[in-house]
C-alpha cells in the first residue's frame, strides 16, 4: 500500500515528464522563434566566424549591442554544452521526484549530486575515523 508521499510523488513524476513534452514540443514545433534562429545562424554561420576570428575590418562595437553579440556567441556554442547546461539540473529535478516514489523515507533525495556526495563524504570520513579507532584499540590491546 502506497502512502501520501508515494502517491503525490508518483503525480509530480508524471506532471514533470508531461511538462517536459509540452516544452519540448512548444519549441521545436509552435514556436517559430527556434526556427528563424536555426535558419539564421545556417545562413550566416560563415560571416559569424569570419567576424569572431579577430578581423579588424568588422563593425565597430558601437554598432551591435552587447545583447546582439551575446545571443550570437551563445548560439555558436556546440550542442553537447547546451545539453549539459539544460540536461543536469532537468535529471536533478525528475530524481528527486523519484526518490519520493520510495518506500524508505530516509532514502528521500540520496540522488541529488550534492547529497550525493556529501553522504559519500561522510561515509568516507566515518570509515577513517572507525579504522582510526580500531588501529588505537588494537595498539592497546597488545
């Protein structure tokens, strides 16, 4: 028998993967935004690294401003830092939502990478500490 926690557990893991489709079909099919920055950036991917690579015969600064320029930067970056930029903390969030699926309530967020590695952390630190105190009790004993 599931209790609360389980259950509301189980309805936010599905409205976060219903979400998820929802966005992701918003802005690869509804939105046309996407597609005239895909096209823009195919159409002037030569002129963008001609005009990146330092040539001193582009347009001033004053001319584009700073947003212009950040948007084009951030467009030619390749696809695997965008998927690691969105893909962590999307797989932090539907983890969590998972780990309310369980049973133990004290397993409850384990698989959350800073709680991760804490917990490693001090299990490490209580190994050095139970191997330290068997070491001294064993120097002792003889």
């Amino acid at each position: 028998m599931m209790n609360f926690r389980q259950r509301m557990g189980w309805i936010g893991v599905g409205l976060y993967l219903l979400a998820s489709v929802a966005a992701v079909y918003y802005i690869f099919e509804i939105s046309q935004t996407y597609n005239r920055l895909a096209l823009a950036q195919k159409e002037g991917e030569s002129g963008a690294q001609k005009k990146w690579s330092g040539d001193a015969s582009s347009s001033s600064p004053s001319s584009t401003s700073w947003i212009v320029t950040l948007k084009t930067r951030l467009l030619l970056l390749p696809f695997w830092v965008w998927a690691t930029i969105f893909l962590i903390p999307y797989l932090q969030v539907f983890l969590f939502l998972y780990s309310c699926t369980k049973a133990d309530p004290k397993t409850v967020g384990y698989c959350i990478l800073p709680i991760c590695l804490a917990v490693l952390c001090n299990r490490h630190q209580t190994f050095a500490k139970a191997s330290n105190q068997i070491s001294r009790l064993q120097l002792i004993d003889t």
